[in-house]
C-alpha cells in the first residue's frame, strides 16, 4: 500500500511544479492578479501535501510490522487525496472563472472548504495512528 501511496505524492508533486511554472509564466498574463493568487495557493497546497503523502507513505514504510494493515492510513492517504482534488481543484477552477462566460464559481466555491475539511481529517487520523501506534526503536 505504501508504494501506491508515494506514487501518488510523486506525481502530484511533480504536477505542482508544472502547475507553478505555468501559473509563474503563462498564466499571469492570461487572468486578473487576484485570479492568480487562488491558483498559487491550489498549488501551494498541492504540492504540501503532495509530500505529506510521500511522508506518510515512508512512516507507513519505517513501522510497517507495528501498523500492520491499519486503516487509519489508507483513510488518511485517501483524505490528503480527495483533500487535493477539492481544494485545490477548485481553486485551479475559480481561476479560470473569469475567462468563461458560464458563471460556475457559485457552484464550486463550496468544494474549497470541503477540501480543507479533508486535511484536517487526514492529519488529525494519521496523528491518531502515531498515537495509538507507540513505536520505539
């Protein structure tokens, strides 16, 4: 599971900073100054737990006899996932907003925070999982 798990870190990293470049290069003179602020913060976020998922997936690695097959990290691994797409996602979407003639922001301004709530559930299980899960070498 782990590596599935760090897979997915590297490549929503390495989309971030595709994602940065394009938002630093192109995208600055494509949309509104504050336009462009949403998008650095969906991919600041990304690219943060984009490697909380990579760290998770190495801790899941290093205690893997300890953890055994916990659900608490496939639950954490899928929040900082689905944490991703909404948050971020969204932002990525209300970025584009203005260059669209549709008015969609209405309907994808409320995924944002259901993304946020999605990392806070992500780090307060894996939290639990250390907690619960005393290892000591």
């Amino acid at each position: 599971m782990h590596r599935k798990i760090i897979l997915w870190g590297l490549l929503l990293s390495l989309f971030s900073v595709v994602l940065g470049a394009f938002g630093a290069h192109a995208l600055k003179n494509i949309v509104p100054a504050e336009k462009l602020t949403i998008f650095e913060t969906g991919v600041r976020y990304q690219f943060l737990h984009s490697f909380a998922l990579i760290a998770l997936a190495l801790y899941t690695q290093q205690n893997n006899a300890a953890l055994g097959t916990h659900k608490g990290i496939g639950w954490a691994s899928n929040l900082f996932l689905l944490g991703i797409l909404c948050f971020s996602g969204s932002l990525y979407l209300l970025t584009f907003q203005p260059l669209c003639t549709y008015n969609y922001s209405r309907l994808i301004g409320p995924i944002t925070p259901i993304g946020g709530l999605c990392f806070i559930l992500a780090w307060a299980i894996w939290m639990r999982v250390v907690w619960s899960h005393k290892v000591d070498k």
